[in-house]
C-alpha cells in the first residue's frame, strides 16, 4: 500500500476527470436555465412557426408528414399533409397554407430547413427568418404544443386504420382553431375575424348570433379584441415564466471554458442504454444571448449554437507530476513508537501492569474488616 498528503482528494479528482465517465455519466445536478421572455406580436402573423411532425404511417395517397403553421398572436393553426419534407416542398406550402390565405408573416421561427429554396423564399416574401437551437423544443413552443394536441386528436379518431390520417387533417385543424384557447380566453377564429364561427350546432339549435351591423362595427370588435388576446397573453406568459422559473439553476460558462455537450443521435447497430451521453469536449467561443452558446470542437473545426441546458462543465485531468515533491523527514521530525503510542492513547489509555505495581499504598483498593452476622434461618436446624 502507499500514502502521500491529499491522497483521498487527488483520487477523487482523477476519477471525476475520467474522459470515458464524463461521456457516460450525468450530471450530479443537471442545470436548468430560467425561461427566456419572448417580445409578445402585436397583430396576427406577426411573428409565425411552423415545424414538421412525422413520419406517420403512409396514406393510400402517399402522405407521411404533417406541415403545421401557428400564428403566435391569434393561435390560429395552418397544416398540410406532405408526402416528402425538401425544401422545395416546405416552401410551396408556406406560400399555399400561409401567404395566399393571411398574407406575409412577418417572421417565421424553425428549427430545420437551412436549404437555399427555402431561404431564397423567405427573402422574395420580406419575411425575417430566425432559428431556435436544435434539440431544445421549447424554443419553438407553440408549435410543438399544437403537435402534442393534433396527435392526441388524430389517435381519437383514427387508432384503428392509421392510415386515414389524411382525410380527418382538415376537420382536426377546424375543430382546434374553432376552440377557446387558454392563452388568449377566445378562439382563434374570433380572434383573426371579430365574430365567432357559424356551427352545425348553432343550426340545429336554431339561435342566432350577435353579429355586426357594419364594417366599422367589425373593426372596433377586431380592435377591442386584440386589446383583450395582449392581455391575456402577457398574463399567460408571465404565469408560466414564474412556473417554470421555480427549479432553474443556471450555471454561467465563460468564453474559453470546456464543455460536454449531450447529443441524441446514435450510430447505426448501437442501443440507447449502452451508449454515450455526451460528446466532447467543447470549447465556449461566445455566449450568444442568455441561454445560447456558440461552440467549437477541441479537435476540430465544427461550431455549434447550443442551449444552456445541453451542457455540462468539463473536469479536466488534474496535474499531479507537476506537484513539489513532499520534504524528506529529518530526525526532528522522528518519534518512537511507544511515544507516539501514548500520544494517541490519550489520558484515558490503559496502564501497564509494572505501572499498577509501583502504585501508592493509598490508591489500593483494600476490604471492609466489618463482622457480619448471618440471618438465623441459615444455622437452623431441624
């Protein structure tokens, strides 16, 4: 066996820098950034997302993916059936479901299509074009709920023949957009045209709605109503930033410092449960904005724009040959053994017998010279 001063922490520090247990292994406590305010719109399409559900099962018309556009400000929910997700086609849908019906968005948040087709369209039609960082959905978070709602109305309907999806698309989309959306307290319909939609239901009950008299009347109902969807999106939006907020810990990485990045995807013929965690390690070249990270590899030239909560700070491997070495012990510093014995003992060790031998006449424990009359009934006889 061996010893040398701080042995337990440079052990300790060696294992936690281990290259193989850092790709492997998680965090002790995994880091939650606080979620990010996003400047509310101020009129519908102003600020749009659109994101890509699929592959489901294929149509007898050769459908696998679902296109879906959500207008941030009204809610209101564009989508299409897509037999492929190029660029090409991804920007005929744009134009088709979202321009020819509402007009230019005024933005449009993705997450893919980094295409030339799709950036040229988004350039002809004047509308600026940002990303959210991959593998972070709630960056894209309207969209990604409505994905999350359309599969739970999709499975109602269909769990049986799959492959009809298609056709109950349309009345899907209408049903939700028809709908009161909690954030807003309105429907998306009412919200985009000022008056509630006219349903079979309100046929077979035979009422009839308060409807404008005329085109101003309209306009003030479509402008009292923004005023009520602002409101209420900033009392949704400021709920659930104190919600999520509850359990955030960020941790602050510098530029310079060394990061292990989680990644999702695995090699071809490799299991989840025996594969690596994370990748790395990274170098921190700027922090883009309070939760986003520009990135590049140690030994590579790949940069990355990665959220908070992807990362982990990396352990570098402790130098220990570069330590002084420990000074040689002198006879100063030299103790006997049975010195260095009763230090340790303490004022409460054991004596020695010799030392009990050699003890003061009034230390000795001496006995009683009392007479002691035993009970009549022992010396009785019979």
């Amino acid at each position: 066996r061996s010893w040398w001063p701080d042995m337990r922490e440079d052990v300790r520090d060696w294992v936690r820098s281990c290259l193989v247990c850092q790709r492997r292994k998680g965090a002790p406590k995994r880091a939650r950034a606080e979620l990010v305010r996003q400047p509310l719109p101020a009129k519908p399409w102003a600020v749009m997302q659109l994101d890509i559900k699929g592959p489901l099962p294929v149509t007898e018309s050769g459908k696998r993916y679902i296109i879906c556009f959500v207008d941030t400000f009204s809610k209101w929910v564009e989508a299409a059936a897509l037999s492929q997700i190029d660029a090409t086609t991804v920007a005929e849908a744009l134009v088709t479901c979202v321009v020819l019906r509402h007009g230019v968005p005024g933005s449009c948040t993705r997450t893919k299509f980094e295409a030339e087709v799709f950036k040229q369209t988004c350039a002809l039609l004047g509308a600026e074009k940002s990303r959210t960082s991959p593998f972070h959905p709630s960056g894209n978070g309207n969209v990604e709920r409505f994905n999350r709602t359309l599969g739970n109305m999709l499975s109602a309907f269909c769990s049986e023949n799959q492959a009809s999806w298609d056709a109950l698309l349309p009345y899907v989309v209408w049903a939700y957009s028809s709908s009161e959306h909690s954030s807003t307290g309105e429907s998306p319909f009412k919200v985009l045209r000022g008056i509630e939609p006219r349903l079979p239901v309100d046929l077979a009950l035979g009422g009839q709605r308060d409807q404008p008299q005329d085109c101003a009347d309209l306009q003030a109902r479509i402008r009292r109503g923004f005023q009520v969807v602002r409101a209420h999106l900033h009392t949704a939006q400021k709920s659930q930033h104190e919600f999520y907020n509850l359990g955030a810990e960020t941790t602050d990485f510098k530029t310079g410092d060394r990061v292990m990045l989680t990644h999702h995807a695995m090699k071809r013929g490799q299991c989840k449960s025996l594969s690596s965690r994370w990748s790395g390690p990274f170098i921190v070249l700027k922090k883009v904005s309070p939760v986003n990270y520009r990135l590049q590899a140690v030994n590579g030239r790949r940069r990355l724009l990665v959220h908070h909560d992807r990362l982990k700070r990396f352990i570098d491997r402790p130098n220990l040959s570069g330590r002084p070495p420990a000074k040689p012990a002198t006879e100063d510093d030299c103790q006997s053994v049975e010195d260095a014995a009763g230090q340790l003992a303490g004022p409460d060790a054991w004596e020695p017998l010799r030392n009990l031998d050699a003890a003061e006449p009034g230390n000795t424990v001496r006995r009683s010279g009392r007479q002691r009359r035993r009970p009549d009934f022992y010396t009785a006889t019979c």
